[in-house]
C-alpha cells in the first residue's frame, strides 16, 4: 500500500480515537495534518534537508521529466514521493512505480480507467470546484485515495469564499482533501482547514532559502488544537422527518380535554 494512504488513514484513526481520561492519557501525541512539500527549481536539482515533511511531490509536464527521479529520490531519505501529472498512461503509471513513485496527482479527464486498477500507487484525483455535486459524489464509488484541491490561496489569508469551497467539496465526497497553501499562512486559517476536511497540506519550496520556512509550518501544523469537535457533515444535521401518523391530530387532542 502507499505509504502517503497509510498516514492519511492514520490520521483518520486518529481522529475517530475513543473518548475518555485514560484513552486520553495514552494517547500518543501526533500531528494533525499531513505537510507535503511541493520541490521545484534549484530545490529540485540538488539535496535539500526535508526535515519536517511528511512526503514530497514533484509537478511534471510529461513522463520524459520523470526519468530521474528514482535517482533524486534517494537525497530524500524515507520521505514517501509522487507526482502531478495531466496524462498517464498504463505503461507510464508501471514506469513510475518502478521509480519507486508512491502516488499520483491525476487529472480525471486525462486518465486511463487503467490506473484505478492499480494497488501499488496511492491514487489522488485532481477535483475542479465547478463540477457538478453529481460528479464529485461519484468519486466515491472508485478506488481513489483522496482528493486533490488546486483552490489558489493568495498571501497569508484565507478567504471565506476559499473556506467555502473546502467544506462544500468535504461534504460531498467522503476521501481526504488535499490542497495547496503559501508556506506564510496562519494557525488560525491551517485549523479552518482542518475543520473543513483537509487533512494534508502542500507547500512549495523553489530553493535552499525557502527549506527553511519547512520547519516553521510544521511548528505551525503542529501547534493546532484539535479539542475542538470537528463540524459533522451537512446531511447529519438535516432533521429528520416525522413518521405519517407519528403526530397527534388537532382533533384527538381537543378530545382528549
């Protein structure tokens, strides 16, 4: 299985822990939220310390770009790795896997019904927001892992719109939410996210300067207080209604007085 499915379906498990003083007290303390750093430019080219990181993603154009990457990968220790692409193909997703490629950002459109049948590369599917619900809900009836969210995060804020989004695609499809975020954003806009469904967040590094914001978000990610009760989905708040004759009449009350 790959490696970036088993920490997201740890921090499920770890969210779902049982309550208590004493589960408490032996609960071991872990991260909330996945930080996947996103290499490219000179971070790319030469060894960098990822010390924080939970995984690594590189952004490709084609699969000629992935021909080194087995080798790269080796300057990144144990840290799982994957990439986004547009289009793969079944040859290209067995080329991968042998690179050592632990899973993949796809674009649904451009994908062969093929990569659903393979188990050795965790699989991401890249969710526009304009879809329709009906086409975002179907992402649960395929073998997909999780969901990838490009939503552009400007600056150090998020938007109400942003969060909006978060959440509505949270609500339809049942898989972990991945997204983009400026290595500058908040405690506060980290933990909304958290709150809305994503459970791992990606960070860009382009050069040496910026490894060293890696340690300060994980600092971030982990500051997060997860005490709060996470907000439930939309359709377990609609009230449910009344059984046909579950109500008493108007006429059977006045009688009854």
């Amino acid at each position: 299985m790959s490696k970036l499915v088993e920490k997201l379906e740890s921090l499920c498990e770890g969210r779902a822990q049982p309550m208590g003083f004493a589960a408490a007290m032996a609960r071991e303390k872990r991260s909330p939220m996945l930080l996947i750093v996103s290499l490219s430019g000179t971070a790319l080219e030469s060894a960098v310390d990822l010390a924080g990181g939970d995984a690594v993603l590189v952004t490709v154009a084609d699969m000629a770009k992935t021909a080194t990457l087995g080798e790269r990968a080796k300057g990144w220790g144990d840290l799982p790795w994957g990439v986004m692409i547009k289009a793969v193909t079944a040859e290209g997703l067995k080329q991968l896997a042998g690179l050592g490629c632990d899973f993949i950002i796809f674009d649904a459109a451009q994908a062969p019904l093929s990569l659903l049948n393979d188990d050795a590369i965790g699989k991401v599917v890249s969710l526009d927001p304009s879809l329709p619900d009906s086409l975002i809900r179907a992402v649960d009836c395929f073998p997909i892992d999780a969901a990838f969210v490009g939503e552009s995060v400007e600056g150090a804020a998020l938007s109400v719109y942003q969060l909006l989004v978060y959440q509505r695609l949270a609500n339809l499809v049942r898989r972990p939410l991945l997204t983009p975020v400026p290595a500058e954003l908040g405690e506060g806009d980290l933990e909304a996210l958290l709150e809305a469904g994503v459970m791992g967040v990606i960070v860009e590094v382009a050069g040496k300067r910026s490894i060293g914001r890696l340690a300060e978000v994980r600092r971030t990610i982990d500051s997060i207080s997860t005490s709060r009760k996470k907000r439930e989905k939309v359709d377990a708040l609609l009230p449910r209604l009344a059984e046909p004759g579950a109500l008493p009449e108007e006429g059977e009350e006045e009688e009854e007085e």
